[in-house]
C-alpha cells in the first residue's frame, strides 16, 4: 500500500506527463532524449516521430522555455483513483475501478445471478450457541456394501491361448497402458459395444 502511494507520487510528479503517442506517464527527460535522437540520425523511436506534443517539450527545455510547465494536453487528468479502495488507479480513464475492485464486483455479480446473494455478517447475539453439526462423515452417502480385493480379483490363465496375451502386451504398449489396464479397457470397450447393439 505504502509503495503503491510512492509510486502514484513519482508519475503524479511534474517531471512526468501523460504521452499521447505512447499512452502513457513518461518522464521529461526521456521524451526530450528520443526527440534528439530522431532527429540527429536514423530514427531511433519511430512512434516519436513528427510528435507535436514532444516538439513542444523540446521547446520547453531550451533556454528561455518554460519547464515548470507541465506539458499537458487539454482535458487530461491526473492518475484517477479507484472509486472502492482509493489506493490502486483505475483501469482506464473511464472507469471508476481498479482491477481488484472490477474483479470482486463481477464475482458478486455473478454469485447474485446464480441466487447466492451475500449477506452481511451478523454478530452472534449474547448467550447464543452455536449449533452443533453432525460428523462430515455421516453426511456423505454410504457405499451399499464393501467390496474385498478377492472379490474384485480375477485370475485369467491364457494356457494354450498364449498368442492372445501377447496381442494385448502388444496393444497395452501402443497405448502406453498396463496390461492389466488394456484387459480391462478391451472388456468394457466390449461391454458398451453389446449393449448399443442390443
């Protein structure tokens, strides 16, 4: 917060101005040095180029010019504020909000059309309890019943169909699968295939 103030400070300073070219706070110094250069060679910084607000920051440093002035254009304005928290500037200049504020503004927007309205938060009224919730566990739905590893468990001997095994290892690695994964990939893939025909 306090190296926010220090810099909206330093850009507020007359030593800076808003650029119309660049769209933003430049200081002096640098705007007079890419004025120099553009005109003492090849062009250094084309968007400064033929600028008429540069040329009269020119004229403003020479000797008998006045530099105190700051060289704005009509109608611009200082770094606005943000309308919310007063500390950040605005997005743009017509924009009441910093980036913060539009972005907790649009979430409450969009949690008020969802129906969650927020509401304040409301002291807790002398001598009030708090209400006691169950376990989260009871809240969550139970599984019907528990299934053990043997249950789920299938042994397959592939015996004199040794050619078969070697046809999913082959398909399990183009896949980039375990074999066991490939097996039950092949099955269900199956499955679904038997139950759209049927």
């Amino acid at each position: 917060m306090k190296r926010e103030d220090e810099i909206l400070n330093i850009l507020n300073s007359p030593e800076y101005f808003k650029c119309e070219r660049t769209r933003c706070r430049l200081r002096i110094a640098i705007c007079i040095k890419r004025q120099e250069d553009n005109q003492q060679g090849p062009v250094s910084f084309p968007v400064c180029e033929g600028c008429s607000q540069g040329a009269k920051i020119q004229l403003m440093a020479q000797p008998g010019g006045n530099m105190l002035e700051n060289p704005r254009s009509e109608g611009q304005v200082d770094v606005r504020l943000c309308e919310d928290c007063q500390k950040k500037p605005t997005m743009s200049p017509g924009c009441p909000y910093c980036p913060g504020c539009m972005s907790r503004r649009a979430h409450k927007a969009r949690k008020s059309q969802r129906g969650g309205t927020e509401t304040p938060r409301r002291e807790p009224q002398k001598g009030a309890t708090k209400a006691k919730l169950a376990p989260r566990d009871k809240c969550l739905p139970q599984p019907r019943e528990s299934l053990t590893e043997a249950d789920t468990a299938l042994k397959v001997d592939f015996g004199k169909h040794v050619h078969v095994l070697r046809e999913i290892e082959k398909l399990a690695e183009q896949q980039i699968r375990p074999v066991e994964l490939q097996v039950i990939y092949m099955l269900k893939t199956c499955l679904d295939g038997m139950g759209s025909t049927a």
